[in-house]
C-alpha cells in the first residue's frame, strides 16, 4: 500500500512539473515573440532547480539586455509548488524581483463567515483583474494591481519595475 501511495505521489508530481515546464516554455516563447522587434538581446540558457516533491530538473532562464549588453532582467522560473498559484516565475533586475504566478480559475479566493450566519461563507476573489488562466504578476502596492502578463507592453512594465529602465 505505501508503495502504491509513493509512486502515485510520484506520478502526480511528475505530471504538475511537466504542466509547469510547459507553461514555462510557452510563455518564454511569446516573450522571445514579443521581443522580436525590440531593440533589446535574450539569451537562453539552462538552469536547475530543485523542488521538494519534485527533486532537481532542468529549466530555462531567459536574460534580457540592451544592445549594449546593460542586463535589464532575468526571467527565472521558480518552481510549480507555491502558495496560491499553480507555478511562480520570477523576473530579477538591479532594482528588485518580481513575481509571476499562473493563476487559474479567477486566482485565489478568500473566505469569510457571513455576518448574519457565521455557519455560511462567503468566498471573494483575492485579487481583481483575474479573468483568464495565465501568468499574472501582481504589483506589490496598496492596490495590488494584477497585470496579464500577455503583451509586450505588461512584459515592459515588469521590466522597468525591476530595472528602471524606460522603454
């Protein structure tokens, strides 16, 4: 029976990797897309990562630069296990890191007792502007703002975030 357990276990975590690896390479290839025509140089290179469920395996790692060969950012893929989302990718630059979650099913919800009956919920979407399954990142403000991250003008706006640099 425990052996039986391990391997579906196993079997499980295998399968969430590969989903996570193949939005991991969709989503560098529009950013590969959306940069085409950018005055901008991405390099792709292979990186390791370990999870606990999981255990090592291999990733991409796209570094973003100028022409000039100034880093803007690195596009880093974290890991398909994280709290609240289904994979997490994290875009580096001199000035910070953010986070790119995917998000599925409008995201995370929260869940509240209802005032005039604490035996009943209410469930309520932890953060606005998630519509479609896809890779959110979700601006760290009072507000935070969530951007779908599926253009090159919101892949900009993270950049800048971590880099300061105008596009």
């Amino acid at each position: 029976m425990i052996a039986e357990n391990e391997a579906e276990e196993y079997q499980l975590a295998e399968q969430k990797k590969q989903v996570y690896l193949t939005r991991v390479n969709q989503l560098f290839g529009d950013i590969k897309t959306w940069l085409k025509d950018a005055p901008l140089h991405v390099e792709q290179q292979d990186i390791e990562i370990r999870e606990k469920f999981t255990g090592p395996y291999t990733v991409p790692l796209l570094s973003i630069s100028t022409q000039t060969g100034q880093t803007l950012a690195e596009v880093k893929p974290r890991g398909a296990y994280v709290i609240l989302a289904e994979g997490l990718v994290d875009v580096e630059g001199g000035f910070g890191r953010e986070h790119i979650t995917f998000m599925v099913d409008g995201g995370p919800y929260s869940y509240r007792h209802k005032p005039e009956d604490t035996t009943q919920f209410t469930k309520k979407q932890m953060f606005e502007g998630i519509g479609n399954d896809g890779w959110y990142w979700v601006e760290e403000t009072i507000e935070e703002k969530t951007h779908f991250i599926n253009n090159k003008n919101a892949l900009f706006d993270v950049i800048t975030q971590v880099s300061h640099y105008e596009f």
